[in-house]
C-alpha cells in the first residue's frame, strides 16, 4: 500500500513538474514571438525612417546645389558641405575654382539621378550616409554630378544621445563631364571627402593603390600584373626608404600587395596639410575592425604611413611607417 502511494506521489510530481514545464514553455515562447514581432516592428519603422531621411537628403541638397549653381554662387555650396570637412579639407577653395571655372551653369538645367544609403543601427546612436547622382544638360553638353554626406548622426556623448551637427550636410561633391553616350569621359577621384578636382587624383592614385590595388584594371578589363617590391617602392620618397624599420617597410608593403584592407566608404577621409607636404587620413577595415590609415605626401610620393587601431588617428613622421609589423 506504501508502494502504491510512494508511486501515486511521484506521479503527481511529475506530472507537477511537466505542468509548470509547459506552462513556463508557452510562457517563453509567447515572450519570444512579442520579442520577435517588437523586433520586425521596430524594423519596418527604421526601414521607413531612413528611406525617408534618404530621400529627404536627396531632394533638399539637389535643391540647393542646382541653387548655388545656376547662381554660379561659391559661398552657397560652399555652405553645404558640413563643419567636421570644412575644418579639415584644406584644398576645398580649389575645388570650387575648379567646378565654377568650367562652365556658366546659369543655363543648365538639373536632373535628379540614384540615390542609396549605408546605416548602422545600435545602442550607442544610429546615423545613415546617403550617396546622390544628378544630371547638369544644356543642349547636348552633359555632366553628372555625385553628392554625398550623412542624412542624420546622433550618437551617445557624455552619457546622453545627441546629434553630432557637425557632422551633417555634404562630405563629398564630384562633377565630370559626359559624352554623347552618356558614358564618363573624365576620371573622378571620389575616395577622398571635399570636392574632386584635377590636383587631387595624385592623392588619390595613392590611397586607391595601397587600398584598392587588386581591383586595379588595365584599360582594357584585364588585371594589372602584379608589382614588384622595386615597382611599389617606387611611390615612396628614398628618405623612406633609407629611414623606415625595414620589418614596418616589409609589412606595409605586403598590406598593398595583398589588399589586406578595404575603405569605409561612409566615413569621412580627409586631406590635410603638413608643412610642405599632405597628410590623407581614411578609416580603413582589418580584420573586421576599424582603423586609422594615414599616409603622408610629399611631392606625389609616400614619405611616412601609420596604422593605428580603433580610429584613433596618429599623424606619420617623415621619412617613418609605423603600425602595420604588428598586425601581420
């Protein structure tokens, strides 16, 4: 009899146990599909917000950029770029010389092109940077223009969300003319932040080598044969070559050979003056982190370079590379 009651009991218990089991189990999973539905929500509402900040970016800078031109006003889209490129492009003046010299846009009639955006979401803020193309025409002369910048940045500072107004407004602007198929008929140097013009494409030659050096082709299509430690060292002045660590040396150039590392085309790359020379500084992504690439110009060749993680720009000594032995 005691048997059947020791029996009856665990029964019970179990039976217990299976009912808060279940109970508990519905309970998560209806937790989960809350979670999961909060989740999907939450998307869609991102998704609309940003094609709306995307478009909104589009219409009100294509707006005042058709303004400043047909105008022929240098100030009003110099106004347009945001204060963080201002602040450090130091050839931007040039680059509106450059655009204005070209033409008389007062008789040009603009055009809205594609529009696209990169964004990231997280705990720390969210910001979206959007890439524009337009159109300029007038009979059949025609030029395409590529604007670009953050829609919106806000991001945690001191503890508090806020939004990072110097960073909003157009990073880059490039303009090159068309011919009669529609086709470029000039080069555009849009790796670097400010606005394209002529005297960039040295500084540009240079980050897309050491950045993009794979995805160089020949103008036919067929891949550029592979350079020769001789042929690389070649772009960098015989100061660095006689004075750099000869391992650092070793290191950055396989980092060009072997396209160890990519641009973040949303981030800022600024153009700035050392001396004589230029300091081009990209945020660059190694091994899925980001970092700070900084190489310094001197008279079209490289004369220092540093790596340095987590973005935090170090600026290169002459004649010196410095961070990348350590990554390899």
């Amino acid at each position: 009899m005691k048997t059947i009651k020791k029996a009856s009991a665990g029964i019970i218990c179990i039976l217990l146990i299976f009912s808060l089991f279940l109970m508990t189990g519905c309970s998560f999973i209806e937790s989960f599909k809350d979670n999961l539905e909060s989740r999907r929500e939450e998307r869609k509402e991102n998704s609309k917000r940003s094609f709306s900040e995307m478009h909104g970016f589009q219409d009100y800078y294509l707006k005042e950029i058709t303004k400043a031109m047909k105008g022929n006003d240098k100030k009003a889209l110099k106004d347009l770029f945001c204060e963080t490129v201002l602040e450090n492009t130091y050839d931007i003046d040039e680059g509106l010389e450059y655009v204005f010299g070209r033409e008389d846009w007062s008789g040009f009639s603009m055009s809205n092109g594609n529009c696209s955006s990169r964004k990231e979401y997280g705990g720390e803020g969210h910001w979206e940077y959007v890439n524009c193309t337009a159109v300029l025409s007038k009979d059949k002369e025609q030029y395409r223009i590529f604007y670009s910048g953050y829609s919106t940045y806000e991001w945690k500072v001191d503890g508090k969300k806020r939004t990072v107004s110097e960073n909003l407004g157009l990073a880059a602007f490039c303009i090159i003319k068309l011919d009669s198929k529609g086709s470029p008929a000039e080069s555009a140097y849009t790796l670097i932040s400010g606005i394209n013009h002529p005297g960039r494409e040295k500084f540009s030659d240079r980050l897309n080598l050491v950045l993009n050096y794979y995805d160089s082709k020949e103008a036919d299509g067929s891949y550029k044969e592979e350079m020769t430690d001789e042929a690389l060292a070649s772009i960098m002045t015989d100061n660095l070559q006689k004075n750099a660590d000869k391992d650092e040396l070793k290191a950055f150039i396989k980092f060009i050979r072997t396209g160890s590392i990519s641009k973040k085309h949303e981030y800022f790359t600024f153009l700035r003056k050392q001396g004589s020379s230029v300091t081009l500084t990209a945020t660059v992504r190694f091994e899925l982190k980001d970092r700070c690439l900084t190489l310094l110009i001197k008279d079209g060749q490289i004369d220092g370079a540093s790596f340095s993680a987590d973005k935090n720009e170090e600026k290169p000594r002459f004649g010196r590379i410095e961070g990348f032995s350590k990554d390899q």
